[in-house]
C-alpha cells in the first residue's frame, strides 16, 4: 500500500499548501481519500483525472471535499469521459461541492455511493472500516486494509475511544491534529491537538504515527514534540509530496 500526501493543511491552505488530500494505491488501483482544497492540482502533478478508480470523504467540510468539484470537471469536461467514478461518503455529506455546477452537468461524471458510519466497504482492492468519530459534523474515520497492511486515517476527530479501537495495531496512523498542545475550549470536542494524537497512537499501539491536518500557524516542530512526548514510535508530519510505503 502506497500513501501519497496531496495536502495538509487543516482548515484553509497556506501559502502553496493544500488541505486535507491522500492517494492511496495498492495494485494498480488508486483511492483518493478527502480531496481538499487545492489538492487536485498536486493530484494531476501525479496522475491524469481520469486515473482515479474511487473517492472517499471522510466529512462534509470543503478542506476536506472542496476539489471533488475540479476533479469531477476534469474528468467530464472531455471529449472522452471515463466511466462515473465512485464516490463514498457519509449521507448528504457532499450535498454542498455536488450543487456548486448547474444541475446535471455533472451528474454522468461520478456514482454517489453513500454509507452509514460503521459499514464495512470493499473498494476495490481496499476493505474499509468506517466508524463514527466526534466532530461538529458527522465524521467518518476509516481504517483501510489491504493486503496484510493497515492504514488509519481519523478525518477531524475530538479524542474518542472509538479512535483508539479503530487505529489498533494499525502500520499507519495518519491522525488529525489540528494544534500541537491546546485545543481551543470551544473546539476540544471536536478537534484534535498533536500531544492527544500521540496519546492515542500509543494506547491503539499504532506503529507510525503521520500528524496532519495543522492548521496554518500550527508549528510542525511543537506538533511533532508534543506527540513524542506521548509515543515512541516514528512519528513525523503530513506534507504534500510526501510518499510511504507500507508495504
Ligand atoms: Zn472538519
């Protein structure tokens, strides 16, 4: 399994940043999970439009489904369109990026494939686990197999014993953390902070911790201080054009 970071940024992009965006490729198939603002044009650096086989969307905020719009453009605005592409997400999630074009113009260009958080879902080569995480709105965290390898991913998430119990044992945890030690009061239920994000990799005993989603501001090197004080394990920091291999 191969992760490619498009972006990660939480809330708005920095200067030549993109937000929330991931690529992940296991034989020959490749799941773009969370396309973010300003991710598709780090996609297409990558990859043609038409190459993507499925889409995943963790939650309904634009840093994290904004560029479905450009990517389902992309891919329609054609002589030659592919096949609709395949895209997951919670009930009503994708409501807002789907109303952004005149009605039906892109209505041949994907296949809306909504799910309840808890399914379990194969995606091509990919088995995931959905679960519910707190956010201020319904987020699905997701725990993809594929293989004998395993890749955690929270969306946005509060703390939460379900996260924990998701990530377990995972080779990857890529992890929401959205400030590095404090977590506004207004936001701690629904947001994480670097320091908690280490707690949890720990108590799931995660073997890689991945930090994303810091919010512009958010210092990479505090970020990643604060959760080695809470996990020893090889933790570092989502940035776009970073490329593991899980395998
Ligand atoms: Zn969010």
């Amino acid at each position: 399994m191969l992760l490619t970071i498009l972006g990660g940024c939480g809330a708005w992009p920095g200067a030549g940043q993109a937000c929330s965006g991931y690529l992940v490729e296991h034989d020959g198939f490749r799941l773009l999970v969370d396309p973010g603002y300003a991710t598709v044009p780090r996609l297409l650096e990558r990859v043609a439009a038409d190459q993507v086989d499925a889409v995943f969307v963790t939650h309904g905020h634009p840093d994290h489904c904004a560029d479905l719009n450009p990517l389902l453009r992309a891919r329609a605005l054609r002589a030659d369109p592919p096949a609709p592409l395949p895209v997951y997400s919670l009930p009503g999630a994708l409501d807002a990026v789907l109303a952004l074009d005149r009605p039906g113009m892109l209505a041949d260009a994907y296949v809306l494939r909504e799910f309840t958080a808890g399914d379990r879902l194969d995606i091509g080569p990919f088995h995931a686990q959905t679960r519910l995480l707190p956010h201020s709105v319904p987020n699905s965290g997701v725990r993809l197999t594929a293989g004998d390898r395993v890749l955690v991913y929270t969306g946005d998430s509060g703390p939460s014993p379900d996260l924990v119990d998701l990530a377990r044992g995972a080779h990857l945890l890529l992890a929401e953390a959205t400030y590095a030690d404090e977590v506004p009061e207004d936001s701690r239920r629904h947001l994480s902070s670097a320091r908690q994000a280490g707690r949890q990799a720990n108590e799931a005993d995660a073997r890689r911790l991945l930090l994303t989603h810091l919010q512009p501001g958010t210092d990479p090197a505090a970020a990643q201080a604060a959760a080695q004080a809470e996990y020893d394990g090889e933790t570092g920091i989502a940035t776009a054009g970073l490329v593991i291999d899980l395998s």
